[in-house]
C-alpha cells in the first residue's frame, strides 16, 4: 500500500499548492398551518460557491529512478450558483379508513462555471526521502477554456400512509423528475474568460430524463412493543457522463426490498431493530479511462446485507448504542470495452469501497453534576480498491473520546476522534486515501 521510504507524514506537494473556499447560504422558509389536518412547508434558497484549487495530486515512483517522486499538477476555479424551491403540503382525510397525505413540488437550477488544466506526470519531480517543498520549473498560467454547466430539474411527489386498521398500515408513494443538463464548453482566448468565438470553439452536450419512482410499505404493529415492516421502492440517478463514441449514457436505474423489525422492552429503555436488504442497480456507470475522464456502462450490481442496532438507557444517567452490518456486494454483470479497446469482465468481483461487514459502539455516562464523558469505537472491514480486484484497502478499528458539560441551556463538548493515533485508509479512489490522524473537536451550543 505504501512504497518504501515513503511516509504518511511526508508533504510532496509544492508551496504554491492551495485550496480556498467561498461560499454562501440563503433560505427563507415559511411553515403554515392551517388546521389540524391541513399543513404547508416551503422554502427557497440559495447557496453560491466558489472553489480555488491547485495541487501535485498524483503522485507515482518514477521508472527511471526509485528515489524520485513523478507529480500531476490538477488546476481548477469553479464558481456555482444553485437555487433550490420547495413547497409541500401535508393532510390528513378519512375515507374507509385514515389517510395522512403528503405531497409537494420541487425545483432545482444551477449554473456552474468551470475552468481546469492538467499538467502531464514529471512536470516536477521531487525526492522520495527527503522532499523540498519548492517547484523544479515553471508551470504555465492560462487556461485553454471553461465549462459552463445549465441544470434544472422539476418533481412532483407524494407519499400516503394509509391506516388500514389499528396494527396495519400501508404506504404508497410516488415521484416524477423531469432533468435538463446542458454542457457548454468554450475556447478561451485570454485570461479574463474570454472566449473564440467561432462556431468550431464551442462545443454543447445536452443531458434529459423523464423518470417516475415509487416506493410500496406494509407496517405490521400486533403488539405495542413489536413492529415489522416490509418495503419495497425504485430509484433513479441521473447520469452525465459520456462514453468513447460521444453518445450520452442511459440514466442508472435501481430497486431495493427490506425487511424489518423493531422490539422494545422495558417501557421503551431498551430497544431492538433489525433488518435485511436486497438491492440491485442497473446500468451503472464506471470510469474506464482517468485523463481525459471516459465513462461507459458495464452493467449491474447486487447489494444483499442485514444489519442490527441495540440502544439501552441503563440508567436515567447511562445509556449504550451499538450496530452491526454485513453487506455482500458483487458484479452480476460488468462487460464493457475499455480505452484501448480491449473487453473487459468483472462478473462475480467486489465494487469498490463496500466493506462487508461495519461495526459501531458508544457509551455515555452523566454525573448529576452535568459532566459526562463518552467512549466508543468502530470497525470498517477491508474494501476492493478496484473493479478489477487487484488490491484491497486494509480493514482499520478506530477508538473515539468524548467530555460534555451541560449546565441550564448551554452546553460545552471536546470530542477526541482516533484516540491512538492509528494510520488507515478510507478510500481508494482516485487514489489510496489516508484517514485523518487523532483529532480535536470543541463545541458551544444553547437551546432556548
């Protein structure tokens, strides 16, 4: 995982490397009610973001010499302008039975603007054991064009819970998205985003999708302190992307079924839950080749699992929560040609990033005083750090801290996350990625 003599402390980046973030937050939101059976919620808002970003991000040992440290500078500004609506309103009606009611509309539009440049592997080098933080040659400035990104998409949804007698209960539910995505890319002529302006520099890439979803659940509640339920729904995720002949990829479909239940003893100090899913997704969209990015469709992915959760309020003062899950993920179809035209087949290999089994447990205990402490750990199993199976990402635990002073409507916590300090890796995409070392966490809160 990681090449000799290179260490998770060591900084291969260049001085001029940087990331800066601007951003913004607007929301007005209105909640009406009407009557005791008729409600309104909605809101508008708008969330502007810029992103400044310039880094050595690849890193690979050169070929020519073991020592030397081969870097691919990324250089990207994104300015986004998001505006998101919602309004949605709830009723509750009887026919032969009670009915509670909720349906709404959604808006999304966004327009994105983006300029970025890769560097090629070499631009500059640096040594692998002792790294000087300083650029071996000049890199260029302008930027060749942008990208300007129009999104907009409308939904209508709803979902009705409907009380078909006092220990069931049936929902239904239902969404339309309607999805417009235009790519826009321009030849720049200079640094102030001008563009050329013939019609051979400027390319477009229109992306849509009409999709309707639905979800159907059985709750079965026999008893005050046991419930079981069964649901099942669809899902639809719109994809962008673009394979080898330039034709748009289809939209990545899904469906999941559960299966569940809930068990509470001790009037409500103890509580069981626990479920089993089966999930499959269709025409899932992989890359196939890093720079330039090209993407095609290899097919579809299973997803089987159950999991378990125990929450126990020991004491008015001490109280536990724990988990566990177990998930099977594999190809049952993976074909597609890559970049150099060859076929590839993962049938029967493991995607990426889905560990097979998760573990969580946490304990806090409160003195009368209202000083507490918590403690707790979690296990994150091994992951394929790809498709092709050819290597895996380590299984890590990790052991949290924390101490909490609670006094009338104010309350003061340090959270100490990665108590030993451990080395481990979250994610192997785009490239192996370390997991953060121990960290510190202060925070003031007050309800009124």
């Amino acid at each position: 995982m990681i090449a000799p003599g290179v260490y998770l402390n060591n900084n291969y980046n260049t001085k001029e490397d940087y990331l800066k973030n601007e951003s913004g937050n607007f929301k007005i939101q209105l909640d009406s009610k009407f009557s005791n059976k008729l409600s309104m919620k909605s809101f508008i808002s708008y969330l502007p973001q810029t992103y400044y970003y310039f880094s050595a991000e690849d890193l690979t040992i050169s070929s020519r010499d073991e020592n030397t440290i081969e870097r691919d500078h990324f250089h990207f500004e994104t300015k986004r302008s998001p505006l998101q609506g919602t309004v949605e309103l709830q009723c509750i009606f009887q026919t032969g039975f009670k009915h509670k009611l909720l349906s709404g509309y959604e808006y999304h539009w966004m327009v994105s603007r983006h300029r970025q440049r890769y560097f090629p592997i070499g631009s500059t080098n640096i040594n692998v054991l002792y790294p000087q933080i300083d650029l071996t040659q000049s890199l260029p400035v302008n930027f060749k064009d942008r990208k300007i990104l129009y999104q907009q998409m409308h939904s209508l949804y709803f979902q009705d819970l409907m009380e078909l007698s006092k220990i069931i209960k049936f929902v239904l539910g239902g969404r339309y998205d309607s999805w417009v995505r235009e790519n826009v890319t321009e030849k720049l002529s200079d640094w102030n985003d001008r563009y050329v302006s013939k019609p051979e520099d400027r390319t477009i890439h229109r992306f849509d999708a009409k999709v309707f979803t639905y979800r159907l659940g059985l709750v079965y509640q026999p008893l005050h302190y046991y419930t079981a339920y069964v649901g099942y729904s669809t899902a639809f995720i719109p994809v962008t992307f673009i394979n080898i002949k330039g034709n748009q990829l289809k939209p990545e479909m899904g469906e999941q079924i559960e299966l569940g239940q809930r068990l509470e003893f001790a009037k409500g100090k103890i509580q069981l839950t626990s479920a089993l899913f089966a999930a499959k997704k269709y025409d899932v969209a992989v890359r196939i080749n890093s720079k330039p990015a090209l993407y095609n469709q290899a097919g579809e992915l299973r997803t089987n699992g159950y999991e378990f959760d125990i929450d126990l309020r020991l004491t008015q003062r001490w109280s536990l929560k724990s988990g566990y899950a177990h998930t099977i993920a594999e190809w049952e179809s993976f074909r597609f040609v890559n970049s150099k035209g060859n076929e590839i087949d993962y049938k029967g290999n493991r995607p990426i990033n889905v560990p097979r089994n998760t573990a969580n447990l946490w304990t806090t205990y409160t003195f009368a005083s209202g000083l507490g402490f918590g403690l707790g750990g979690r296990y994150i199993d091994s992951i394929a750090g790809d498709n092709a199976n050819s290597f895996s990402i380590p299984p890590y635990g990790l052991y949290d801290a924390s101490l909490y002073y609670q006094y009338k409507h104010f309350r003061f916590q340090i959270n100490c996350n990665n108590i030993s300090n451990k080395k481990y890796f979250i994610s192997s995409t785009p490239n192996p990625t370390p997991g953060p070392p121990r960290q510190f966490l202060f925070t003031a809160s007050a309800k009124f």
